[in-house]
C-alpha cells in the first residue's frame, strides 16, 4: 500500500440544474438523474443544502465525485426506496492519477452527517489505492449502505497527530482486497457484512484493516456483531496488517474484532500482518468472543482481550469522545 500523503480537498464544481417551475424547500431537497427532482445531480444539491437539510435521492446511477465539504455540517444523503442497490454513487478514478482525496467517489469532510439507503463505489480496480468513501468528519452515521472498492475502499482519517474523528456504520456491506478498511479515526462498523475478494490466490487474499490509530487513543476500528465473508481460498486473508503512516512511530494501530462470525477464509496462522518494516507487535490488535471456523483458536498471534478489558471496549465507549456521543442502534 503507497503513503497516502495526498490529503488536501479536491474542488469539485458543479452546476445546479432545477426542475423548471421547481421551488426548493429549505430542509428538503429531491434529487433524481432523470429531472423529476429538484436537482439532476447529488453535488448541486449538497451546495443548495444547509444545516438540517435532508437530501433524497431517487433511483438511479451518479456518477463522479461528491464533497461534502466541513462547511456543509449536519446534512442528510438517503436513497429514496430504502434499498441500497437502487441508489448509485460510482467513479472509477484511482489514487495513482488524482491523490487519495481525489480518488474518493464520495469525499465527506462534514461534521455530524448522516448518509443510508444507497451504495458508494470505486470500480478502478487492482493497481493503485481507489477510494470508494473518504470518511474526513467527525460524529458520521452511514446506515443501510453499500461501500464497494478493491484497495483502500473506506478511510477514516482526521488527519496528523492525535486529532480524531468517529464514525459509525450500521447495518451495511463492505467489500474489497487491500488494506479496504483503514485509517486513523474512531470508527465503529456494527451489524454489517464485510466481503473479502478473491484475488484467486492460494496463500495471500488480502488484508481487511490497516490501522494507524495514534498512541495517545485507545480506540482506533472496532468491528462488532458483524459478518466476515468470501469465496477466497481457506485461511488466505488476514485481519490486517500494522499501518505506520508516513512512517510515523506513534502511529500505533488499534483494531477489536468482536461478537462476530468469521468465515474460514481468515488466516490462522498469519492473521496479523507486518508492514513497511513494522512488526505487527507494535499495534493493538485482538479479538473477544468471535464465532466460526475463522475465528481464533488461541494461537499466540491471534490475541484475545480478556473479558474484563472487552467491557471497556464496546461500540459506546469508541464514540464517546468529549461529547458522549451515541448513536450506537
């Protein structure tokens, strides 16, 4: 996996296109590509939105990049039928070309966001990192949606240092081969499906996170109640590997694996990954109470945290922050 020292906002500019005769709500907002909304495109409408505004999509296929930028907090993006499939974000543009921020089909940067009911996808492919979502804001909810991708498909990122952003993800799917869920937020994925590819070999299928939470935070991802899956070869993907951004020593990963099934798919051996020259050892890795035929079998490098130390470790306490906040379902 390349540094991902690309980070800046990309601008994105977007022409608002009204339905003739269409007055726009202040706190609704319809968008729909064939031009029965109020809007054609999903970006015009988020720069129309204003705080509390609710942003409904109908069916149908988007493409290119949405920004929500940190100026537009406390918006709403829901997929009109309640079924993800019918709402599509897609680009197909990888890292290599546009820097990570670029690479984004849905870059978020806004506070206290809530996206559900649709599906955000980078096609690109095997070769470069290619964001499906870049998750940049603090207190995000993402329910009910699908995040497709192969390397680097979802980033929780609140940038250098010790600064940190908490997300929550409920009742979704996750799928991708490298590295697919990563960075340095808070993040908690709850009740959701998350699918490996099949890279078709028979040894190496992947990682599924790559951590780089900062030393001075206890929580970094916590995958909870959740389902491990693929049709790769038996014990050929690992739970992920030991991301030291930009080589930064106090980038000390955190990742629980908790409450949930895991396919066989999972390595037994070889679970935890090093990485650019860092031992696995120096991150905070560790699973409590998983179940299937992937799950630990106490073997000495696949860590279990003892129950005491799990009851400090639940979906609340990683979204706390200052606030108390809990969105937790």
């Amino acid at each position: 996996m390349s540094l991902r020292s690309t980070v800046s906002t990309v601008a994105i500019v977007a022409a608002a296109v009204l339905t003739p005769g269409t007055a726009v709500a202040a706190a609704t907002i319809t968008v729909a590509a064939d031009g029965s909304g109020n809007y054609t495109t999903i970006q015009a409408a988020v720069a129309a939105a204003t705080s509390g505004t609710v942003i409904t999509v109908k069916a149908g296929t988007y493409k290119g990049q949405v920004l929500i930028p940190s100026g537009k907090a406390g918006i709403t993006i829901q997929g009109a039928t309640g079924t993800s499939g019918d709402i599509v974000i897609t680009g197909s543009t990888p890292a290599s070309t546009a820097g990570t921020a670029g690479s984004a089909t849905v870059l978020n940067q806004a506070a206290n966001t809530t996206i559900k009911g649709l599906t955000i996808q980078n096609t690109y492919g095997e070769g470069s990192q290619a964001l499906a979502l870049y998750a940049a804001g603090d207190r995000q909810v993402y329910r009910n949606v699908q995040l497709k991708g192969y390397q680097d498909t979802f980033l929780s990122w609140g940038g250098t240092g010790s600064s940190q952003v908490r997300q929550y993800v409920y009742k979704s799917y996750i799928e991708g081969a490298v590295d697919f869920i990563y960075g340095n937020g808070a993040l908690v994925i709850d009740s959701t499906t998350i699918r490996s590819l099949d890279r078709g070999t028979p040894s190496n299928n992947g990682y599924i996170t790559a951590a780089a939470t900062h030393a001075s935070n206890p929580y970094g991802i916590l995958i909870t109640r959740s389902t491990l899956l693929s049709s790769a070869a038996s014990q050929s993907v690992a739970l992920g590997r030991c991301w030291h951004a930009g080589g930064a020593a106090d980038a000390i990963g955190q990742v629980l694996i908790r409450d949930s099934a895991l396919g066989g798919h999972i390595r037994q051996a070889g679970a935890w990954q090093d990485m650019s020259g860092f031992s696995w050892k120096t991150c905070r890795f560790s699973e409590f109470a998983n179940t299937g035929s992937g799950a630990s079998t106490g073997t000495t490098d696949r860590p279990l945290m003892p129950a005491s130390t799990a009851a400090n470790y639940t979906s609340q306490k990683y979204l706390a922050g200052p606030d108390n906040w809990n969105p937790v379902q």
